[in-house]
C-alpha cells in the first residue's frame, strides 16, 4: 500500500526544461495495420530529423508493456522522443486496446481480448507481431533507404522482448534494424514470469501457453550494451529475480542493472513500482490499478530523471548504456532525492 508523502508543504523537484533539446517541436503521427490483428503500429515522425554521424537519422522502437497496448500509456515520453527529432516506432503487438475508450467495461473487453486472444496463448507470436509492424513503419516513412541507427526501449514484457530482439529478428530484417543499444524499464526475465494465480487459471481454462519468450535463451543474442532500469519496490519482478538471468544468461559484457528507490519525503512522491515508466493509467480507477498493475502511472521525477533520461544519455549524449549517471534532484526544501544505484 503506498503511503501519503510526509510533508505536504514540500515539492517535488520541477520538470526540466527540454526545450533547448526540442529541436523538432513539431511533428506527424500515422497509424498502419489492424488494432485486432495484432498488427497495429503508431509512427512518429518528427519535422526536422534528428541527424549525426554524416545524416544518420536516429530512431526508437519503443515495445510496451504486458496488455498496455494504448500509446496514452506512455505519451509523453513517446512525444519526449520524437520533439528531439528521433522518429519513434510504437508496436501494438497484441489484439486490441489500441487506445483509451473512456468506458471501464469496454476497456476490460479490449484487455481480455489482448491477453486472451488467440487461444493457446503464443508470447512468440506477440514479438513476432512487433517484428513485423517495426519493419512495416520502416519502410511507411522509408527508414530503409538511410542508415539509421535503431534503439530499443521496452517495458514490462516490452523489456523482455527488447531484450530478445537480436535472436527473433536478426534473420528478418537488415542490419540498420537491429539496436545499437537497449534499455529497459522493470522487465520480465520470461513471458510467463508472476503471473497471478487467478490469471494463471484463466489462462490455463483457455488453453494455457503455446509457446514462451525467455532470456534464459534469447540472452545470447545481446551483443550490444544494455540498461536495465529497475525499481526497488517492484513487487510484479523483485529485483532479485534478475540476478541469476543477468549474470548468467545476459551475453553482452556491456551490462547494467540500474536501481531507483521510493521517496516520499513530500508532496508528489515518487513509487519505484513495476509502472515507474508509464505516465497515464487513467483507464482503470487508480485502485484498480495498484492492484491489477502494482502501482499507478503518472509522469514524475521518476521519469523525468530517471527512464527518460537513460534513453537520453545513450542518444543524444552518446553515453554507454552499462555507464550511465543519475542527477535526482532535489525536494524544495533542499533534501536530494534518493540516489540510483547500480545493482547488477
């Protein structure tokens, strides 16, 4: 249960201003593929590229989170990314839920229909879904044609598939497809990773899992520096439960486990959960999702200076993902927020 901050009087440190690294403001989104398909993709294309290194335009694929398939989920940091001029790939790789509905009973029909559909459940078919739509939003805005450096980011279940992204896709797509670097937000070591007992049997009644997604196997395929941005009081994945796959399965030597911590010294507080990276989870009721999700969205410190600026420091500033540094801030009063550490 998260606990009211301490002093209401003290504010939380300010959101900081991008606006000298907002070098396209503007920009375009289009939609390609069917929501109950599961071939769904959002594109952001930014109006004055972001270009390095002799025209290299820079671009994320950005995988979300288990059933989180809504891009509001995470909009501001989808925009974070295309205002400085990198186009950003959004794969809704599963059925439905491609967007807010405003009606909690819709919502859960389109969640059933993204967890549940098709039967047996294939995690397998999820990513190569999200292969697929990437490759299609590469060749909608032409990606293809230049030598574009690719990023990946995900969260949740996205994570893991971030991080199996090299063993699914090396055979599918060119070269300029696969990362230069990976970070990502509280993932799961493997698709069917704590699931909850009462999902778990509705899962099993509807034919269980097909098939799995796991780093245990698909680790061999990192090659490239890896963040993982964990938080301590994530209760869907502790902390502990990456030490034996980061250690063992995890190939890159270029490798780091980032660690936040709750803080709720004042006003605003900051819950280092399992949705530390999502920003909107006004779908369900706020209780719903502590309990459904572990923790509810909202864009904070914790994004701010935390997941956004890791993706950040490996971009623009051109940082080593297993060598980043965190300035927290501090509270109004003048008390710094609790460090990141590094724990693997």
């Amino acid at each position: 249960m998260q606990n009211l901050p301490q002093n209401l009087n003290i504010k939380s440190p300010l959101k900081p201003d991008y606006s000298n690294i907002y070098t396209s403001p503007n920009y375009q989104i289009k939609t390609f593929g069917e929501c109950n398909q599961g071939s769904y993709v959002k594109i952001y294309i930014p109006d004055n590229p972001d270009y390095k290194n002799e025209n290299i335009p820079q671009a994320v694929i950005y995988l979300h989170g288990f059933a989180l398939g809504a891009s509001e989920i995470y909009s501001t940091h989808l925009e974070h990314l295309v205002k400085q001029g990198y186009y950003v790939i959004y794969p809704n790789y599963q059925r439905g839920f491609c967007e807010f509905s405003g009606c909690l009973l819709k919502t859960i029909l389109q969640l059933s229909e993204e967890i549940l559909h098709p039967f047996p459940i294939s995690p397998q078919s999820w990513i190569n879904s999200a292969i697929h739509s990437a490759i299609n939003a590469y060749q909608q805005v032409n990606l293809f044609a230049q030598n574009v450096d690719t990023y990946l980011f995900g969260h949740s279940l996205g994570g893991l598939f971030a991080l199996s992204w090299n063993y699914y896709a090396q055979n599918q797509v060119p070269v300029n497809m696969l990362p230069k670097q990976i970070v990502v937000a509280d993932p799961i070591p493997a698709s069917d990773s704590n699931i909850p007992a009462f999902v778990r049997s509705v899962i099993n009644k509807v034919g269980g899992f097909k098939d799995q997604v796991n780093i245990q196997e698909t680790g061999v395929g990192l090659n490239v520096p890896v963040a993982i941005l964990h938080g301590n009081e994530d209760t869907v994945i502790p902390k502990q439960d990456w030490v034996t796959p980061f250690n063992q399965f995890i190939a890159t030597n270029h490798k780091k486990m980032y660690l936040s911590f709750t803080d709720q010294h004042g006003l605003e507080p900051m819950y280092a959960n399992h949705e530390q990276a999502t920003i909107d989870t006004s779908f369900f009721p706020d209780f719903l999702a502590k309990a459904a999700l572990d923790g509810v969205g909202r864009e904070n410190n914790l994004n701010w200076r935390y997941i956004w600026d890791a993706l950040d420091q490996v971009i623009r500033f051109g940082a080593r993902a297993d060598e980043l540094q965190f300035d927290m801030g501090e509270w109004s009063d003048g008390q710094l927020v609790k460090p990141i550490e590094v724990y693997l």
